[in-house]
C-alpha cells in the first residue's frame, strides 16, 4: 500500500513522477495505490493500464470532491474500471455513512457483478485471498 496523495506538507518527497519512477523498480510487486493519486485520478487510470501489477484506492477521493468535477472522472472508473479499483473506509476522515452513499451514487447505474468488483472482490482476488460472498 502506497499513498498517493501528493499534496501535503508532511510528505514532501512524494510526488506523481516518482511514483512512475518507483513503478518501474517493482519488478511486478502487487501495490495498493491509497487515494488513487487524488485530482489525478485519470492519470493513475493510465497507468494501472500499463502495470497490471496496480490496483486504484478510490477511498479518500470518492468522499473528499463530492460536486467536483472530479465526480465525472470517478464515474468513468466505476463504469470502464470495474476491475482495477476498490475501495475502503478512510476512516475517521469520513464516515461509513458517507462513504456508502457516494458508493451507492456511482453504482446506481451499473451492473450489479461491477458494484462486487468495486466494494470487494478487486481486493479479495488482488490479495489472493478467496473467501465466501459479502453482502453490499
């Protein structure tokens, strides 16, 4: 798990060019991109294109931008990039509340097998864990 949000000023190394640069270095390790890179969501789509060996984090910017326009860049995630994103809590950040109604908001038009993905199974088959069904 990496994070990706690169604008704070407690992580002043962390950037979007270096986390390209460290991508390369991996050699295929599996990583978590927490907060799926923020504004640059569409950026970090690109580029769990080309490294298969990523899987988006949308936590922290499905409930951070509500009314942004970000929302158009995390509806096109959730409708072409089912299977490359998941989410989690960020908790205390923002409550489970929030996040399962911005969850619900995305998921409102799109194939239930997609919404599991999402909440779930991306994580669950990323991880190699295999488990029973979760309800969403």
């Amino acid at each position: 798990m990496l994070c990706t949000y690169f604008y704070s000023n407690t992580l002043p190394n962390n950037s979007f060019d270096k986390l390209v640069h460290t991508l390369f270095k991996l050699d295929g390790a599996k990583l978590i991109l927490m907060h799926a890179c923020s504004v640059r969501l569409l950026e970090a789509i690109e580029l769990a294109r080309a490294f298969p060996n990523i899987l988006l984090d949308l936590s922290h910017v499905l409930c951070k931008y509500a009314g942004s326009s970000l929302d158009l860049d995390i509806a096109f995630a959730f409708h072409s990039f089912d299977r490359r994103i998941c989410i989690g809590s960020d908790f205390p950040d923002f409550s489970l509340q929030i996040l399962r109604e911005r969850f619900d908001f995305f998921s409102r038009d799109i194939p239930s097998e997609k919404c599991v993905n999402i909440a779930y199974k991306n994580l669950l088959n990323f991880t190699g864990l295999k488990g029973k069904n979760f309800e969403i």
